[in-house]
C-alpha cells in the first residue's frame, strides 16, 4: 500500500475538479464531482504504478507530503 497526497483544484465557472499528484508530476485526473476525481485519481495512479512496473522503472514514492500555505497579495 503507498499513500500519495492529492491536491484538489475545483473550477467555479464552470464546475468540476482537477486534481494534481505532486510525486507523480503530469497526472491530473479530474471529475465533475469531488468524489469522482478522487476516484479517478486513485485509478490514473494505479495505471502509474502498473505501467512503472511492467517497463521496469521505480515506482515514486511521496517520502513527505508537501506543505500548503494560504497568502494573500495586493491586487
């Protein structure tokens, strides 16, 4: 079992979300719902780890889950 942490990114206009794997760079799965990204997620990484191992290339792990900040800038 490996954990990796998700970054949920929802589109107000139009709806929706992405999410973002930052230890897997260039997955980014989304879903109309929260629960489908999620969902979705889990399985583009499964896919990941599959096609890692079958092409004989690490699997990357998340050895810390990166940190969020909220900031706010003058406009």
């Amino acid at each position: 079992m490996r954990r990796y942490t998700l970054l949920l990114i929802s589109d107000a206009e139009e709806g929706g979300h992405t999410v973002r794997v930052p230890a897997l760079p260039g997955l980014t799965p989304e879903g109309d719902t929260l629960e489908e990204a999620i969902a979705n997620a889990r399985d583009a990484i499964t896919l990941r780890m599959k096609s890692a191992e079958k092409h004989g290339e690490p699997i990357p792990e998340e050895e810390l889950p990166p940190r969020t900040v909220t900031i706010d800038v003058a406009a």
